[in-house]
C-alpha cells in the first residue's frame, strides 16, 4: 500500500475527530468531506468551498441526515452496550489487570493489538 501524504493523514484526522463528535464509530466519506472543509489549506477544500459548500452548513446538514435517519446516529459504547446486558467491563478490566498485571487489557478499547482509526491501512467505513 502507498504511503500517505502528511496532508492526508491531516484530513483523516480531522475526520476522525468529527466522526466523534457526531458519536460515530465509524469513518464515513461524510466524515471526510467535514475533515477537508475544516483542513482548508488544500485545493479540495478551496473547490468545495468556491461551489458552497462551508463547515457549519456541512455539520447541519449531517444533523439533519442523522435526525431523518439516513445516516446512523451516535452509537453507545461496547462497556454502555455490556452494561445493559447486566455486565461490568470496568470490574472485568481491573480484575484482569489485578489477575495478569496493568498491561493485561492494552488501555481504553480493551484491545492491545488496536491501532487509532485510519492508521492500519484502509478505513472503516462499516458501522
């Protein structure tokens, strides 16, 4: 695979953070759109700015789209999931740490092998 540009990694990053802020776990090509319109210094975010386009009205939109349904809103987290089906991932997590050792569970995701969203190849774009 072809390494990315700094530029690119900049936008996914952007994208990343606005997914989050939508609630998303996922990366979407709406995520995208809203990371180049907050990037700004690249030619694709000057010809979508020259056609209308602008990140306040972008991130409405996307409201609007995730009110309608069209596009999935925020999503609970795997502990807030767990923990309707009567299951505490934090009890589960420090008696593993308490069991194996503080490097047992590999931080928040619980995953040690997990790399940030974007960074392992190609992105995520299922829900």
């Amino acid at each position: 695979m072809a390494q990315r540009s700094q530029h690119a990694d900049r936008v996914l990053d952007l994208a990343s953070e606005e997914a989050d802020r939508f609630g998303h776990r996922y990366l979407g090509p709406e995520h995208v759109l809203l990371g180049l319109l907050r990037d700004g210094g690249s030619a694709a975010s000057r010809v979508l700015e020259a056609h209308g386009a602008d990140l306040a009205a972008a991130r409405q939109a996307l409201g609007r789209l995730v009110d309608r349904g069209v596009v999935p809103g925020p999503r609970p987290s795997d502990a807030e999931l767990l923990g309707a089906l009567g299951i505490d991932l934090e009890a589960i997590r420090r008696t593993t740490e308490q069991s194996f050792g503080g490097q047992a569970v590999g931080g928040p995701g619980g995953d040690p092998g997990a790399t940030p969203r974007g960074r392992a190849g190609a992105v995520d774009a299922a829900a």
